[in-house]
C-alpha cells in the first residue's frame, strides 16, 4: 500500500518504491527554523545545501509580469544551472517591494551562501507569503545563523515545514528509483495551497536526487515534468508572484544517467509521478478543498482545448458543485458554451465519472443514484469531448468551499 | 433623494425622475403568477404585452455557445424588431435540453401569443433556472391561461416577481424622463443574481417606453447602454446560457424622438442611467454579495485593458479580499501580473478609494486607518494605470462570499 502515490490518476511505476529511511539523498543537507518572519512562531526559514561539487541544476520561475525578488534574483542573480543552495522562507512573499525587495533578497541570497559555504551564484532565493509588505533582513540573517548548526542529512523534514504557508500539512517524498543502471534516490519538498494556477502553480517545490546527469538532462527532465504537474492544475485560477521549481543532482550515487539511455527515461517516469502527485497534493489542499476534480477536454486544436479546460476548472459555479457533491453537469456545458463565444450551435459530449450524460445537445438517461453517488467521493473526473480529434488536455482543479473565503477574507487583517 | 438612483457610480441625470405612480408606461400590460415550475410555489410565470400596434423593439442575447432553448427560438422564430408580448418563467432555464426544448419552446411561444393576441412571430421567450431539466410544458400552458385573466397596467411588479431566481429582491425601475419634445415613461423589470459576467450578465432585463422611436433608434440605443451596463459587470465570470435583454417602444405618448435628436440624446441618457444602475443591483445582489467593487483600468490597447480589468475583477483573491474589507493591494499586483504573462518587469500604479498605494513596483506609504475604513463601505474603487493613455474601461464586481458557496454549493441537490 503506498501511502504517497494516493491519486488513482497517479499510479505508482513499479520501478519506484516509497523510500522508509527518509531523509536527503547522499551529498545533500537541509534545516529549517523560526526566524520569526510569522507571527505564529512556526518554522519559517529553510536553507538546502548541495555538498558534492558537481552537482547540476535545472530551475522553472513564474511567468507573471509582477515577479517577486527573489524569483528576480534567483533568474538575474544566480546561475541555476550549477545551483548549490537554496534557501527559502515562507511568511513573507518579498514581492511588489521594488528596489528594495531586490537588495533584500541579494543580502539573503549572500548570507545564506556563506552560511553554506557556496558561491553566491550558485544559490537560489525563494519566498512565500504576503504581498508588498517589506522583508524582516535582521531576522531572517538572524534565523541564517541559527540554521548553521541545524543543517542535517535529515533536515528535509524541518526544511518543508519552513516552506508552508496555508499548506494543512507539509508535502514530502522520498523515493528510490530502481534504473538499469542501479538505484537512485528522489526526495522532494514542496508547498503550495491557494493562488494556485497555469503556468504553473503558486508554489515552492525542491527536488534532490543522487543521480549524476548532465545539466542537459536536468534541464529537459524538469521542463517536461513540470509542464504535465504543476502546469496542469488550478486552485484558484491566480498565478502567484513567486513560483519556483529546483531540481538537484549531486551525483553522488555514482549513476550515470546518460542522454537518451534507459536510465533517463526511467528516472523521467519516477520524476514525473512525484511532481505529478506533488502537483495533486496541492490541488487536494487548496485552500478549504474537500474534493479534486480533474477535467480532461478532446478535439482537434490544442489552444481550445486549454480555454475550455481552464473555464471549466476555474469556473465557481463547477468548483462549488464539485465542493458540494452536486453532479450539475449543466453547469460544465454553460462553462464550455461561456468560453466558446458565437460559437452556437456547438456540439459536444459530457461525462462524469464514465457515465455520459449529456450529447449532441441534449440531457441523457443515466442511473441518478449511482452518479449522485460517484460525484461524493475524493476524486471526481469530467469528459469533454469537443468536435474532432487528435489532441487531449487536461487540468485538475479544486473545490470551492467556505473555508476558502474565510483563509481568503482573512488574510491579512 | 432617489430611492433608485443608490449608487455612486450613477448619478440620476437631471431630467430623470422617479414616477411614484408605478406602473407600466400606457400601452403595456403584464402579470405574474405561479406556473408551480418552482418547486416553492412562488410565482414563476410572467407575460409582458405591448398592446399598441406600432410598438418597435430591438433586443440582445447571449453569446454563449450553449444557447437555450428560448434564446433560439427568440432569435430564429421571433422578429426582434417588432415584439409585442414577452413570455418568461423562472425556476428552469430550458438550456441543454435538445430539440424537446426548443419544441417545447415554440410551444410556449404559440400560447403566449395566443393569450396576448398577437402575432407568434412577435413573441419572445425567455427563461431562466436550473439547466438540464426538460420543461414542464403542460404546468406552463395551464399557467398562460391563468396570466390571460391577470394583465394589468401595474402587472410589473408581479411580472419582476415571476422571473427572480435567486436574486434578494426584484429589480424594476419606474422613471418619468423630461425630453424637449414632452416626457416619456421608462420603466424596466430585470432579473439577475449568480451566473453573471461578460457580453453581458446572465440575467433578463425588459425595458419599456411610451416614446415614439424608430426601430433603428431602438436598436442603437440599446446596443450602446447595454455595452455600457450589464457588458461591465461580473458577479462570478460565468456567462448564461439564457441572457436576453429586451427594450419595446409602443410610441403611445405620442413624443416622437428623431434620429440624431436632443431627445434621442436626453432618452439614451436615461436608458444609460436605468441599466447602469440595474447593472449594479445586479452585482450587489451578487449571490451573497455584501460590497461591490469598480475596477478602472487605463491605458494604451484596449484588448489588454478589457483582459487586466477581468482579471482583476474575477480573481477569488480580489474578491475575497473586497468581502473582508481588505485593503490588500497586493492582490490586485498579483492579478494583473498574472493576467500579463511574461511582461516583467510591468509598470504600472494601484490607486484604491482615491489613495495611490503601489507605483512603480513598489508600495506607497499611506494612511492604513483611513484605508481600511473606506474599503469597508459598500463600494469601493480600484484604479490600475497601466502604461501609456488612450484608453480606459471599467468593470463593476461582486465580492465572493461563504453565502456564494452555501447558495452554489446546494442548488439541484
């Protein structure tokens, strides 16, 4: 029985085993501590070090035209393709805080790097919080002092927690990889609960394995993964200032996965169920969620596809139907006719859960009792089938509850 | 002071005023009654009839591209240019319900004609409710006979009641507007509550005049206030299936208004005042709704302005943040970065309630007191500057609520 892979849309590959050891793979440290950035006292300073000098990276950032600083930093300031450290806080998003955001996240990014005694343009900066309001430097140098003597192989623990904000619980894994080649190890740290969304979600999550790739691989690994995880859900339809997605890769297993070999395309389906089910814990843990849906558009033209999937995973009268165990399929068939303008007389199926219950225009006959009662559980999955074929898309969403309002009317104040 | 003229944003125009008669203008009759569509038992049913044979209107639909059943036969068995009766119901939309809808439709239409005794080429039909559910054709025929023994000249109030969903309190309007030809009567009946967002609200608005126009004057005068009204304004981004808005003349005060007159200036200023305003009871009785907000974008392209002004107003963060009475600017920051992919770094100023708290990336100091108390009124004004001048628009938004979720979350079940 897995207890990460829990998504029926995430099987676990049979390569891949849950790793009970815990803790980072080998080359790697972490901590995390209260720098007293939340008022809460909780752990809100991460720091992630790579020990083993050849170690590669690869990064993905926010594409919002308001990037937080230390996104700002982390692209301007830092070469993330040989990063050796990451160091992260939650509490404080240091975004909308102009020239003096950036100086801040610079005098970070240089302590933190002297602290793990790397260069600073091998350190990443990450932030997650609250908007336009200026960063606590004296506590977070202060925190950074205090994360020196904590930083532990089995630091990854601490390191999650510091990265939550809302997040009910800290998202982790530790894997081992069994390639050709021999075995690796994957472990993951990840935050993310509301204004989550394309391009990808607003969240945090660090990646660290023992393989030994070429920067090349690293790159093309996390851009693919990523694009089919936290790409593909939505919380609340916001794209948040600050998302940051790093992967590692100390080496130090002494397995070599080369370009194109087995090995890459095995370590590449362990990577992408765990971003995947990492992307799926973040939409079960959207702000107040009760329920995930996932919606899955096919037709002919791709960027269609992506407007009506997005309409339908953003659209509060679906999410509210979804929290509410409602199969008011009506409702997905006006998101789809609302992104399709002018586009009357449309023609398209709908299906819940496997039962099609609207074509061609048209309610069907279907058993009410048993969709009333498919809709109630966990995971909800809709089909839109658009006129034509070839192409497929598809997004996975959370509900909308009340305790979304009150996380989100209560914010700040 | 005006009892319909409450909002800031629409100030009566000087020679408007409130008819304390009530009433529909001479020419028109109406009624309302329960067709026991909704399961309550309230009334359900309305039939507006323009007794005079020159009534001239025009007309405006949804542009979803699920249309219902009425909206097609509206569109394709009626002459919008010279309607003379209306048949709406409430408590089902009649939307994805096939060809048995639109029989069902027409039906309704031939009967409805036949109680108002006029042509069924000039009959429209208009439904709102539940979508998906077959009408329930024979409680509607046995509910037109009982509305032809109820058409009264003051039959608005009931016909306003008939075609509420989930809307707090009926929306009419009775207005005498002083032209330098003589006065005429504007009255309108107007529904609208969830499911509201662009090109224009879900909802159904019928207006009417005792002014003499031209078709072509009705057609122009409509189309440019209900650009300017119900197109403005988002409750929850949702667009209708079923939206219909319908403005009849019977031209019985004998005031002819010429094209291109000072009388057809003064009643197009009127009409602009009546559906702003209706517009905005609309948002304000956004489901749950406690405080509306206008969202100004300016500057230079307009197609970028009309997508940062939706953003804004459709973000759950937004909104959320406007039912709290938050001043959190940073999430009008982040909504416009999100909706400007890829455009760091983006200049652009925040002004809220008249205070500029965020220029040029970076937060302003201000007056939080003074702030946090102009955000707890019951309208509250964001301006976006973004880049260059030219251009300007405007969208007027509800607040998200646990009341949005409660009424959303439960609605067939």
């Amino acid at each position: 029985m897995s207890e990460f892979f829990v998504s029926r849309w995430v099987p676990r590959p049979g390569h891949v085993q849950e790793d009970d050891r815990g803790g980072l793979p080998r080359g790697f440290r972490a901590a995390g501590v209260s720098a007293h950035v939340k008022p809460s006292g909780a752990k809100d300073l991460g720091l992630l070090v790579a020990d083993a000098p050849e170690t590669v990276s690869a990064a993905r950032f926010t594409r919002s035209g308001v990037l937080a600083a230390p996104v700002i930093v982390s692209r301007e300031h830092a070469d993330v393709s040989r990063l050796r450290a990451v160091v992260a806080n939650s509490g404080n998003a240091n975004a909308a805080t102009g020239r003096q955001g950036v100086d801040d996240a610079l005098a970070t990014q240089a302590a933190a790097a002297q602290v793990a005694g790397v260069e600073q343009i091998a350190t990443a900066v990450a932030s997650t919080g609250v908007i336009g309001v200026p960063l606590p430097l004296d506590r977070l140098l202060a925190g950074l002092e205090e994360v020196r003597g904590e930083l532990r192989t089995d630091g990854d623990r601490d390191f999650a927690e510091a990265i939550r904000t809302t997040d009910k619980s800290a998202k982790r894994a530790s894997l081992v990889v069994e390639l050709p080649s021999g075995d690796v190890r994957l472990t993951a740290q990840c935050k993310g609960a509301g204004m989550i969304q394309p391009n990808f979600a607003t969240m945090l999550c660090f990646v660290q394995t023992d393989a030994q790739l070429e920067q090349e691989t690293a790159e093309l690994l996390l851009g693919v993964t990523v694009k089919r995880s936290f790409d593909r859900i939505s919380v609340d339809g916001q794209l948040s200032t600050n998302d940051t997605v790093v992967l590692m890769a100390s080496g130090t297993s002494g397995v070599k996965v080369e370009p194109l070999s087995e090995d890459e395309l095995r370590l590449g389906e362990a990577l992408d169920a765990l971003l995947r089910q990492l992307a799926l814990m973040i939409v079960a843990d959207g702000e107040g969620s009760k329920r995930t849906g996932r919606v899955v558009v096919s037709g002919e033209d791709p960027a269609v596809l992506e407007h009506v999937a997005r309409a339908v995973a953003n659209s509060p009268l679906v999410k509210t139907a979804l929290h509410g165990g409602d199969p008011n399929w009506g409702r997905i068939a006006q998101a789809v006719g609302g992104a399709l303008l002018d586009s009357s007389p449309l023609h398209f199926d709908i299906a819940i859960e496997g039962v099609t219950v609207f074509a061609d225009g048209s309610a069907l006959r279907f058993d009410e009792a048993a969709l009333n009662a498919a809709v109630q559980r966990d995971e909800v999955e809709y089909v839109v089938a658009l006129p034509g074929e070839g192409a497929e898309t598809e997004v996975f969403f959370s509900d909308l509850s009340h305790e979304y309002v009150t996380i989100n009317a209560e914010y700040t104040t």
